[in-house]
C-alpha cells in the first residue's frame, strides 16, 4: 500500500480538468465568516536538538527509584533485550497486515509461531493472531460464545478483572446481552460455587471467569467447568497473568480461554499497547473473531503460510463479519514470540517458580507485622495476594511513598466491602530487601506506639 | 445440469422438494457452481424455527460465506449429518444433497416459489 502525494504539476492539471483556478476555489461555497484566515496557533517548528533537550527535560519528572507492589492486570517482569532490537527491525515494525501471503511469510510465520504457542501453554486446539487487550479479549470471548450456542445471556464472576468487566459491559449494552455477577467466597476469594450453579441457566450462552482471579486466587476450574457445562453453557476462562501458566495447570476444561499477554515481554509503557489472546476448542473455531494463519503446503510442496477462514473476517464479509478487530497487535505479539523463545518452556516454569517464591515471601513478611492480616488464604494463589490492614491505605500509603515503595492497589474502589483491603504484587524483579522495606515501613505506626 | 421440474426454488438459489409436509431443502447447481468448493456447512439445530426468506445457516466456500436462506415457514426435523464430514457432496450432487429438512407450517406455501422453468428464466437473466 502506498501514499504517493501529488506533485505541483499534477495539481495544475487536475485543477485544469475541473476547471478550477486553485485550491481555494475548491471551498469557494463555505461561508467566508467560517473561514481561517491566519496560521494556527501552534509552536514554532523546532530544531532536532531542541526537541531532545525537551523531551529530557520532560522525561526528568518522571519518578524513578520506586519499588513497586503494584499489579492487577499490569506486570513488571523483566524483558530480555533481544526483544527490542529484534521488533525494531523495519521487516517487522513496518509490515503491514498481511493478505498477502506472497510477500508475508516471515510475519505470517511469526504469527503462526505466536498462536501455536499460545495454544500449547493454555491447553487449547486453536490461538488467533492476537486481539487488542486482555479486556477485550475476554468481550470478544463471550461474543464468541453468544454466536457458538445462539443462546443469550452472560454470567460473570465478579472476580474478573473490574476492568474487563466494564469493557465487557460497552460489548453486552449494545447487543442487548443480559448478565449476572456470581459473588465470591469470603474465606477462599474463589467464585462462590453454590451461586454459580444457581445462576446458569438453559439460556446461558457462556460462564467467565478469572484465573488467576483479580484478587490473585486460582480458580478450581475443573469445580466450575462442571458447573458450567451441565447446563449446556461455555466456560471461558480469562488469564491477566500470563506468566502463571508457566506454573498453574492450564484450562483445559475450558471451551474459551482469553488471556492478556503483556506479561511475556511487554513494557508497561503508561497502560499499552498490551496483547490480548483467544484460544478454544476447535469445534468453535470458525466463531473466533480476528485473523488467524494457517500453514500450508505451496505449488512446489514447501511449508508456506496463509491467512485462515478470512471468508469470515470484515475485508471479506462485511456486516456479517465474526469481529471489527482488523490489523491485530502483531508487533506486540511478536515481543511475547520472541519472550517465550527466549525463556523455553523450562525458563517459563522456572520464571513462575520465582514470582511464586517471591509473593510467597512477600505476603509472609508483611501479614507477620501487627495489624497486617492476608485475606483469602484457603486457596491457592499465584503472584498476586490481598491484605488487609487496620489503617486505611490513604493513611500508609505516604509513609511507603517516602521509602520509594509504591504500596498495594486499594481494592474498596471496586469491591466496597473490602475495608482496608489492598491487593499486592510482587513479580521475580522485586528485591527482598524492597519487601523487607514495605514492611517496615507499613508496620511504621505501629512500632512508635 | 438439469433443474427438477418437481422442486420449487428461490431466488436466493435455495431448492426445496416436498413429501407430504415434510419439504427438503438444498441449495442449487448455480449457487453451488458460483460459490466454488464448499467446505463447510453450518446447520440449525433439529427444532429449530426457519422463518421464509430469512437465514437457516451458511456455506462456505474457499472464497466466500454465503447465508442459507429458508424457501418456507417451519420447523427442522432433520439436518444432513453428512454434510459435517463430507460438505463436497453439495459440490458433486447438488440437487441430491438436502441441507435441512423442514415440516411445512403451511405447505401451500410450496407452490408459491419458483418452478424449474422460472428459476432457469431467473438464472439466465442473472447471468446475462
């Protein structure tokens, strides 16, 4: 695809065809009162190095040194730093989506190597090429699940993920799609089985669920799955943390699994771009929204690679189209490619294994403090786990800021019967010594006294 | 190929051959020569409600996804089984490879349709 402009010569005869004297000529019939007759007001251009010089200065405010517990859909995990120099090569960064399979094997391949590994570590028959978030994903999912059985109605957990609920919520307002919110246990933060099965009924097209959930408890899928298919519903399980699953047994008993891959080697970069996914089970195949690469044999009977079952994307058939997702995340996808390449199925678990032993560690050392109690112990748990404290979050959460440690995400913004609750995260990036630190600094009040 | 003289058609490309009640439904040789190979049929279900001139389900070929369209008002009773393992048999057979079978709300609405000789008026005018 090109964008060629035109060159002065070419406008004088175009102009010459229609009989105009200019270009102004063209907006001759718009009120004059309605038009700009000045420049805009905007800043002088700049030299290159005055722009350096600004954006340094700019990036200078930006806080640094800070440890942070902070996770709830977004992970701080280390990127090795192949990925950035290999996503910058121009045969990556410029391509464009590729219908044309001729001139796109290598990023069909590495798409294809994206979905294939996608689905081998969420225990599902198909991944697509990507979709835009984590939330969308899960959206996209239910969807998928809506057209799969032609039944119409949702039920979530209300441990999903705040946000991809509300996403989920722009999706259901305008399909008219009723759903229900399945609360929790108060002892375990799992899904409250007894209500789950009380809320899926004949015309539940699909069941969500978290996993690990938002107040980072895994989910006893195989309970639910149960539960859920009894009745003839879809299980989707959504996954935040992808780097779970190098350790938690995958989903299998689901139909649908969205997942947020951000966590295999995308930057945190102020909330996106991150990388959503959608794995099933192949009889649901041909509902996935968003592009899918299929391999192939050519004409000379060598391994080639093509878009799949495009008859059902938007380019082909338009207002019947499974989706609007168009050109997908490739890029971000390839980060997650090249992370899970780099880091090998062992590296995977052996990643897992760390941010297990260090939330472990973690939650231990500051629920030990007084007045320090870890909620939601009877099940287990990922990287990712809830306390609460008798002093509000407001109340500590400057005495954390002065140690340079950003403390735990208030969860009373979105569950108000947690009072005093945070969720914490701790990731094989953060320092003992920086957990030492939190607790230290959380127990602070309390040691005066 | 020739067009049953005993079947009704629309202008959708949809055959239907009735018995008794019960009327069979197809799609035919010009829809499935357009279309290309077939490679997939996605059906209703046994109970299902078709409404006249709305979708029942679609084909796909390796061009393109065309929408099923129901000749008649009524119910499924049956759907080709067949066809999930075997969708090509619509490409070898059309006029013998029903799709889904319907009981007949009304089955006088089985003479309203086209017969062979105005469908084939139909296709040649669309073909021109």
């Amino acid at each position: 695809m090109r964008y060629l402009p035109k060159s002065p010569a070419e406008r004088e005869r175009m102009l010459a065809e229609i009989g105009a004297a200019s270009i102004d000529d063209l907006f001759a019939v718009i009120p004059a009162k309605h038009c700009l007759n000045r420049d805009l007001a905007v800043p002088r251009a700049h030299a290159e190095s005055e722009i350096i010089d600004y954006f340094r200065a700019a990036g200078a405010k930006n806080s640094t040194g800070y440890a942070s517990f902070l996770g709830a859909g977004a992970y701080r995990h280390y990127r090795p730093a192949i990925i950035d120099s290999l996503v910058q090569r121009g045969e990556f960064l410029t391509s464009y989506t590729p219908y044309q399979a001729e001139i796109s094997q290598g990023t069909l391949q590495a798409i294809f190597e994206f979905q294939t590994m996608i689905a081998e570590l969420t225990g599902m028959d198909v991944a697509n090429a990507s979709m835009y978030d984590g939330s969308t994903g899960a959206a996209e999912a239910v969807m998928m699940a809506v057209r799969a059985t032609g039944r119409h109605q949702a039920v979530v957990a209300a441990t999903v993920h705040p946000e991809y609920r509300e996403v989920l919520g722009t999706y259901t307002k305008y399909q008219g799609l009723p759903s229900t919110l399945v609360g929790y246990d108060r002892k375990t933060g799992r899904i409250d089985l007894t209500t789950l099965a009380a809320s899926v009924t004949d015309e539940t097209a699909a069941v969500l669920v978290q996993s690990p959930n938002f107040f980072g408890v895994i989910e006893d899928i195989p309970a639910i799955a149960e539960v859920v298919h009894a009745k003839g519903a879809l299980l989707i399980v959504s996954i935040a943390e992808a780097v779970s699953l190098g350790i938690v047994r995958p989903p299998v008993e689901a139909d649908i699994v969205s997942m947020e891959a951000q966590s295999f080697g995308v930057a945190l970069s102020y909330g996106g771009p991150f990388c959503g996914v959608i794995a099933a089970k192949e009889q649901f195949v041909r509902q996935m929204p968003g592009r899918l690469v299929g391999q192939t044999v050519d004409s000379s009977g060598y391994r080639g690679f093509v878009l799949t079952l495009s008859t059902r994307e938007q380019h082909i058939r338009r207002e019947k189209a499974t989706s609007n997702i168009c050109t997908n995340q490739a890029l971000v996808a390839l980060m997650a490619t090249i992370f899970l390449s780099v880091y090998g199925k062992e590296g995977i678990r052996e990643l897992a294994e760390h941010n297990l032993a260090k939330a472990s560690y973690a939650a231990k050392t500051l629920s030990a403090k007084p007045g320090i109690t870890q909620l939601f112990t009877g099940a287990p748990r990922f990287n990712e786990f809830v306390l609460q404290t008798e002093e509000s979050p407001a109340q500590w959460s400057q005495r954390l800021l002065d140690a340079k440690i950003v403390g735990g995400i208030d969860l009373s913004r979105w569950y108000p019967e947690l009072r005093n609750c945070t969720l914490w995260c701790a990731t094989e990036i953060m320092p003992r010594a920086q957990i030492d630190a939190a607790a230290k600094a959380l127990a602070a009040k309390l040691v005066k006294a | 190929m020739a067009y049953p003289a005993n079947y009704r058609y629309t202008r959708e490309h949809e055959w239907i051959e009735l018995d008794g009640s019960i009327g069979s439904i197809g799609i035919t040789d010009y829809a499935q020569n357009s279309l290309g190979d077939i490679v997939y049929v996605d059906l209703p279900k046994v109970g299902d409600a078709v409404t006249a001139n709305a979708t029942f389900g679609s084909v796909e070929s390796v061009k393109a996804v065309s929408d099923l369209y129901s000749p008649v008002t009524g119910t499924v009773t049956a759907i080709n089984e067949e066809l999930k393992s075997a969708p090509d048999k619509i490409n070898e057979k059309p006029h013998e490879t029903w799709i889904i079978k319907v009981k007949l709300a009304n089955p006088a609405e089985f003479n309203g349709l086209l017969d062979a000789s105005a469908y084939e008026a139909f296709i040649a005018e669309e073909t021109k």
